[in-house]
C-alpha cells in the first residue's frame, strides 16, 4: 500500500537547537535592559507549555516575558505608571525592581480559543493581571506580525541573523547577531533513515509552523516570508518534498481574508493540502483545495488525483499536528477514500513530550531512527 508521510520539522526532521537559543537570547535582552543577568527558564517549565499546546516561540517568549513580568509586579505595593512600550517598561521595571529576582513562575491555565494564537487566548482571558493594559496588549497581541509584535522582530533578528533579517522584512536591524538557525540547528536524519524515507511507494511532505516563502507554484514578492523551513528541510537532505509551512499558509490567508491559525495545525486543513501536495507535487492548487474544502465541506478535483487506497502517517513531536492529520484523514474517509491514518510520536527523550502521547494513547519513540525502521516494517 502506497503511504503518505507528513513530517514535522521542529523536533522531528531538526533538533531545533537555534530556535531554543534564540528564545533565550530574546528573553535574555530584555534581561539586560533590567539590569538582570539572564531569565532563567528550563526546558521542562518550555515543554510544559508545549504540552498545552503552546508550541511556537513567537507566542512562547511574550507569554514567558509575561509571567516573569507579572510576577515582579505582583510584589509591588501600589500600580505604577508604566510605558506601553516594550524597551521603555523593561527599563522601568529593572529600576524598581530593587534587587528582587522572580522565583519559579507561574503560567495560568487557560482555554487555547479556536482559531486563535496562544497569546491572544491568553489576552481574551485576562491572563497577567498586574501588567498595565497597554502593555499587556502590546506584549500578547499580533504576535505572528513582526511589524507590531517586537518580542517576535526581536526573535527573528536571533534566528535570520541580522542581515538576512534586514533583507526578508525591509527593516533596519535592532541588534548585531549571527543566525542561530545556520549556527545551531542539527539534522535528526542519518544516511540510513534518509534512504529508507525515499522509497518509491513513500509520498513525502512537511507540515509545519516555521515560516516559509509562499508555495513554489506561485510568482510574488517573499519579501516579509522568512524561508526558514525551506532551510530545515535543505538541512536534512529533504529539499524538493512538497511543503506546506507557515508562510504558505499565510500566503493564501491575506488573499483571501482568512486568519492563518484557521488553516495551521490542528486545523486538518494544513495536513489535508499536505497529502494532496504530497501525491501531485503541487503546493498552491494543495492549499487551494484544501481551503476550499475548509468553505464548502467538499473536495475538489484536485484530490481526484489522489489514489483511492493509502497510509496516512504523521510524524510529530507534539499533538497539534497529530490532530490535524487525524481529522484530515476523517474527511478523506468520509470522502469515499480507503485511508489508514497512523499517528507517531518523536520524543528525543523528553518525559514531557511521552506523557502527552501517551494520554492520548499515540504511539512514540525516542529517535527518528527507531520510528522510521517501525514504519517501513
């Protein structure tokens, strides 16, 4: 039987090291501004919040700052006045801080709205209290704008490097860095298990939230689409397999007046375009019907394509994009098609990441080595 396999990048296809340190350097800069060394955050407090599914460093670095912020202004006898601007109340805090240093933080629970950012759920729900309302806005919300959100313009520089950050959003740089992503991110794949994902009966394609230029198939300006998972899969030795990343995605969102968090993971609109795209190679008429589908509750010609009887594999290191493969192949099923959806999970070890497959009963290893050699039994 012909088998689809959707990979994930982060965590899966990459070790995605760069990410991490250019979290942390972001975190970091605010830090300094305090007159404190360093945020110190682990990875089990990060891997929790990834448990929730709070999985992007775009919304894990304003909601981090968030807590270390509300916490410092939690001990403080009286609200003071602080600027809504990131840098100015970063500077205001570290003044009065007075020697205090934040302890283990606390991040409230709260409901992930659907289609909706982590940070703006965390918003709608009053999350952060002590922080002044501007301030809170302007750390929560639009955090995929680069333009309005600067914990996200500041990440950015750390994972481009600041000349390419320049080049791909048309703005001047704000720090001097080299980019974490070419400095620190590492392939998961060997030789072997690369072989054996390019067997003729496999369809590859990546699903992911990295950003990424606009699908191949379509002529327009990248400027503002940082190609960062398009890098990733050149990385891994994947660089032709049909991708339907973050700025894809996006791409279609503005020109049709969508929100890109309806379409991303765990929507299946993201996993349903990947299959289509990994069968016929073609990235935007994927996301075209896919979207469609989203409208209409019914599939295209595109998906005419496609053979009636497959595998749907779906390799992650989180449940989001596990959800969307799941309810894409639903869709597909109820479409008529004979399809075997088969979710794996990819833990690196992590105890935080098994807990969650295994709450939802999916099955996982700690290598991709491991996990492709169970696929291709």
């Amino acid at each position: 039987m012909k088998k689809v396999i959707l990979l994930d990048v982060d965590g899966v296809l990459v070790n995605p090291a760069g990410y991490r340190a250019a979290l942390h350097a972001t975190l970091n800069y605010f830090a300094s501004l305090m007159g404190t060394p360093h945020f110190d955050f682990h990875e089990e407090k990060i891997a929790d919040l990834e448990k929730r599914g709070i999985f992007s460093e775009w919304d894990l670095v304003p909601v981090l700052l968030a807590a270390a912020w509300n916490d410092i202004l939690s001990t403080w006898n009286k609200t003071v006045d602080l600027p809504s601007e990131l840098v100015s109340a970063a500077v205001e805090i570290g003044r009065r801080m007075n020697g205090y240093v934040p302890g283990e933080l606390h991040i409230p629970e709260f409901e992930l709205l659907p289609n909706v950012y982590p940070t703006e759920s965390a918003l709608e729900h009053g999350c952060f209290p002590f922080l002044p309302v501007e301030l809170r806005r302007n750390l929560l919300h639009d955090s995929r704008n680069v333009y309005f959100s600067h914990t996200t313009r500041l990440f950015q520089h750390f994972s481009l490097g600041s000349r390419v950050f320049s080049e791909t959003y048309n703005l001047p740089a704000e720090v001097e860095t080299e980019s974490f992503l070419h400095s620190h991110d590492k392939s998961n794949l060997d030789d072997k298990t690369l072989a054996k994902l390019l067997h003729e009966d496999v369809y590859l394609a990546s699903i992911t939230a990295r950003p990424s230029a606009p699908p191949r198939d379509v002529e327009t300006s990248h400027i503002g689409y940082a190609p960062e998972a398009e890098n990733a899969l050149e990385l891994v030795g994947l660089p032709d397999i049909p991708l339907i990343g973050y700025g894809r995605l996006e791409y279609y969102a503005k020109l049709h007046g969508v929100d890109t968090a309806s379409l991303l993971k765990p929507s299946p609109v993201q996993s349903l375009a990947a299959t289509a795209a990994a069968f016929t190679g073609r990235e935007w008429a994927s996301i075209q019907a896919a979207a469609q589908w989203q409208k209409t509750g019914r599939l295209n010609s595109v998906f005419a394509d496609l053979p009636r009887s497959f595998e749907l594999i779906v390799v992650e290191d989180t449940m989001g994009g596990i959800r969307s493969t799941l309810a894409a192949g639903d869709v597909l099923r109820q479409a008529g098609f004979d399809v075997i959806t088969r979710p794996l999970g990819l833990t690196s070890g992590s105890a935080s990441k098994a807990t969650a497959f295994d709450a939802e009963n999916i099955p996982h290893f700690e290598t991709l080595e491991l996990l492709v050699a169970a696929i291709m039994l």
